[in-house]
C-alpha cells in the first residue's frame, strides 16, 4: 500500500456505506443558488421521503450528478450498476420532503467512470428528465482556460447539497465505530446547505505530500484545499463566481483525509484534499442528452385532458399531460 495508506478516498453519497468529506458539518440553509435539486432514489410504488443525493438543474430537463449514485466497483475494479429501480428529481431548492412536484429521470449518460489508487475519477453522470423541471435556462460553465485563472488566483469556490449537517460521533475520532441510519444526526437535510469554511482551487503544489501514482491519477482532475461536503451532498454543484457570474465547475467534490461529519477519517488538516472532474472534460455527454431530447420530443405531440375539481374544470396540454393538485382527470373515479 502506498504512503498514503491512512487516506479516505470517500463519496458523498448517502446510501453509501463508505461516505466523504468533512462535509456541510454545521453548514447553514442556504438558497441562493437556484438550481440545487434533491434527487431521490426509491422501489417501485414507493415515494422516498428523504433526499437520497443531490444534483444541479443545467436545463429544464438535463440535470448533472455523481456517477456514484448508480455505479460501485468489485474488487476487480470492474464498474457494476447498482441504481435504484426509480429515480426522481425534485424542484430546485424544495423541501425535500415536498412530494408534490418530482419529476422522473428517463435517460443517463456516463462516461469513463473508474476507479484509482485515490477512489473514484471522472464521477459524473448527466441525467434526462421525462419532461421540465423548472423554466430556466442554461447554466454557465467551466472551460479549460478559465479553471486555469481561477486556480492562479486560489479562488474560493461553493458547494450546496442536501446532505448531513450535523457530526455523527462529536468528539470521538472517526469513522464512527456505528453506523445507525435511524440516528436523527445522519438524516439529510430538507433543504440544501452550504458548508462553513473555505474552500479554494489550488495547484498539486499546494499538497507536498502528493506525489507518485496517486498525483498522477489526479492529474486531469481539479484539486481544491479541502472538501467540506457530507453524505448525501453527493452530485450537488461546485460553483465559482468568474467575472460577476457563478458558473458550474464540476460535482461536490470527492476527498482524502476527510472527517465526513463523522463517516470518514480525522487527520492533520493540511493532508485534507478535495478533487472534482471539471465539467467541460464532459460536454460530450451533455450533447448526447440534448439531442437525445431534440430527437425524441420531435416525434411526440401534445395531447389534451380535461382535469375536474368539484364544479371546477381545468384542461391541461402538454406532451405527458397531469392533472393539478387537487384535480382529478375527468372519468376517473
């Protein structure tokens, strides 16, 4: 084992056994990004009740994610699909326990998801939606050539997730020795938090003590000085503001050395690393879904139902048509 062998190569996501960061530890509320969506992962039939990971809305259907959320790897590092049978996306910055308005993922595009000496790379998955989340447009992106200024100047970058908040096991040394799902202090949050703390692009420099393979395995990835996401904040946005503009970077990232609130390992802080895959290594992907899209709303047509409501009758149009709260479809019992 190599020199690291004390590190946490952790994801966030919160159905995971093995969880990351110091994450959104005491992290407050926080909306002012307007396109963090709660996703949750649930059997048939059921409705989740709790945020399962997070996600950022990019276009009314296309939301961005942690691949974790859908692969794991066997001991032979072979990538093996693990979804939940049913996955749904809630509005930007809901409740998480609002049921009303989820609206289902129909496609996935992955790309070279893998595993390394220092856990996962490349964890990023692009998602379809069955039909629009929310009337918005496009969000800004990273390029090659801005990450490039943005890590020159140490730039302060955030992260927003539906993730656990509060320290599973607060002063004791981690990772907690029981893992209790039913324990209140390991519940994601209802609505997104940020965590406390700076967080900064930086250069491999910046860490001495990385080096051989695992620098080399984080060579096409975006290192930041620490990671104070949580479990559950998996697949949320890590933003930056460039030129007055908050542009999208890559998911919350995954870390060594990390505490995790708890779920992960306590170490020298200056050891504590955070890494993303910036999103313009994946733009391929984005096209995929966008036409993806383009070539199947082009073939479907609008269709018309009649919703009542006591006296009340509503019609409704659109190419997978549902009735209001409240409403029923005319005809149905």
């Amino acid at each position: 084992m190599s020199r690291l062998k004390f590190f946490a190569a952790l994801s966030i996501l919160f159905v995971q056994t093995l969880t990351p960061v110091n994450a959104s530890l005491n992290g407050a509320i926080n909306l002012d990004n307007p396109r963090v969506v709660p996703i949750f992962g649930q059997r048939l039939g059921d409705v989740a009740s709790l945020a399962s990971w997070s996600g950022y809305l990019y276009s009314p259907r296309i939301v961005f994610s942690a691949a974790h959320a859908h692969y794991k790897f066997d001991e032979s590092g072979n990538r093996i699909l693990w979804q939940a049978p049913l996955i749904t996306v809630g509005k930007p910055n809901s409740a998480a326990s609002d049921k009303n308005v989820r609206v289902k993922v129909i496609k996935t595009f992955i790309g070279d998801y893998k595993t390394s000496s220092v856990g996962s790379l490349n964890d990023f998955i692009v998602y379809v939606l069955e039909e629009d989340l929310a009337p918005i447009s496009k969000g800004k992106l990273l390029t090659a050539e801005i990450l490039k200024e943005l890590v020159a100047a140490q730039t302060d970058v955030s992260t927003h997730g539906y993730g656990e908040f509060q320290d599973r096991c607060p002063g004791q040394p981690g990772p907690c020795k029981k893992m209790d799902f039913n324990d209140p202090k390991m519940m994601t949050s209802e609505l997104p938090r940020s965590p406390i703390g700076s967080i900064k692009l930086v250069e491999p420099s910046y860490f001495s003590w990385l080096v051989g393979v695992e620098k080399e395995d984080l060579a096409n990835h975006a290192l930041l000085s620490d990671n104070l996401s949580c479990s559950g904040d998996s697949g949320g946005p890590t933003t930056a503001i460039y030129k007055g503009e908050s542009i999208y970077l890559g998911t919350t990232p995954n870390g060594l050395n990390v505490r995790a609130c708890g779920a992960g390992i306590v170490d020298d802080p200056t050891k504590r690393l955070g890494f993303f895959s910036p999103v313009y290594k994946h733009l391929d992907l984005i096209k995929e879904a966008e036409e993806f899209i383009k070539s199947n709303t082009k073939s479907k047509s609008k269709v018309s139902i009649t919703c009542m409501k006591g006296k009340l009758v509503k019609k409704v149009s659109a190419i997978n048509p549902k009735c209001p709260k409240d409403y029923k479809l005319k005809g149905s019992a």
